[in-house]
C-alpha cells in the first residue's frame, strides 16, 4: 500500500509541475457554476461562463485560508510576484504547500497575473523583516529574494479529492485543449469553506 501511495504521490507532483509550466495550459480562475459528471461549468472572474471537462484522473488540490506565520523557514511554497528594478520579486499572492506536495513546480518561470509576472516556486531558506516579510527561495538552479507585504494573501493547499468539486467552489482550473478542441482540466485547485484559491 505505502508503494502504491508514494508512486501516485510521484505522479501526482509530475504531473503538477508539467502543468504548471508548460506553454499549452490554459488557467481559468472563478467559481465553480454547476458539475455534471464529466464536465463543470466555471464563472470566470472575467467573461462569460465556460465549460471544462472533467476525466477521471484530473489532479485535485485542496486551498484554505493562510496567514503569514504559515510562511516558515524551510516551508515549501508558491509565490506569483512582480519583478522589482533591484532585481527582487514583489509577491502578489503566496502557496504553501503541505508537505506531501514538497517540490510541486519547483523553478521560476512567467505567470498570468499581470504584465511581466511570474511565479516562483521553492523552499524558504531565510525569512527577515518585521513588517510584512523577506524570503530568499531557493530552488534547483537558482534563488529569488521575494519581498512580501503584508496584506498579501496566503492560500494552504493540500491534496484534495473530487468530493470538494461542488457547485458554489472557487477554483482555479489548469487546463489543456481536449480532442474536442474544449478545455480539459489537468489540476483543479479548489477552495475549500469559501477561499478563494489565489494563484
């Protein structure tokens, strides 16, 4: 049983860190409308709503409500940010992982929240400041100073299941065009009592 945990557990960060990255994924952000078996309807937070098939071996993810003294020395995280003229990063929003989903989308690469954006992902090698807080993150290649002020929102994410895709959810929806040509959703990270997952 504990072989068959950890091989899912392998996929399951493979896949997470392809998608992240990869050219072809397509995110939609918003509330989860209806789900009807196979498919869902996402409200994006801009737009008119759409429909995401669901297959059966779709990445589930679980977000709840975080503070900053989740953010920990050592703790595995998440941040889409802005790059600063001193070459630091300006968090826009930052993911703890839980420990399971330690090396999720490790590296840095351009995101979706905004012009010039991108999104770091690593493990917290120091923490300063008094206000807000100074993370270097450290991930294989390389290390970001991210700068995080202190109304930033903090998401926890966990690994979730399909009992937490419901009508009502926010979700943030990574996706890829199926066969059909229609969006095919790879990872969901949904929000759980209310978040708003803020990748």
């Amino acid at each position: 049983m504990l072989k068959s945990f950890l091989t899912t557990l392998t996929l399951t960060l493979a896949v997470t860190a392809t998608a992240a990255q990869a050219d072809d994924i397509t995110r939609y952000r918003g509330t989860i409308e209806k789900v009807d078996g196979t498919a869902m309807t996402i409200k994006p937070r801009v737009g008119e709503a759409l429909t995401v098939s669901i297959t059966p071996d779709v990445k589930v993810l679980a977000a709840s409500t975080g503070k900053l003294t989740d953010i920990k020395p050592d703790s595995y995280i998440g941040t889409a940010a802005i790059p600063q003229p001193d070459g630091s990063q300006k968090a826009l929003q930052v993911t703890v992982f839980a420990s399971s989903l330690r090396g999720t989308a490790d590296g840095h690469y351009p995101w979706d929240l905004g012009s010039n954006s991108t999104m770091t992902n690593g493990a917290i090698g120091t923490i300063s400041g008094s206000e807000g807080r100074t993370l270097l993150v450290k991930y294989q290649g390389g290390e970001k100073k991210v700068n995080v002020p202190e109304d930033v929102p903090v998401t926890l994410v966990d690994p979730g299941d399909k009992s937490i895709v419901v009508d009502g959810a926010k979700v943030v929806a990574f996706t890829k065009k199926g066969t059909d040509g229609k969006p095919t959703a790879v990872i969901l990270i949904v929000g759980r009592n209310g978040t708003v997952p803020s990748m």
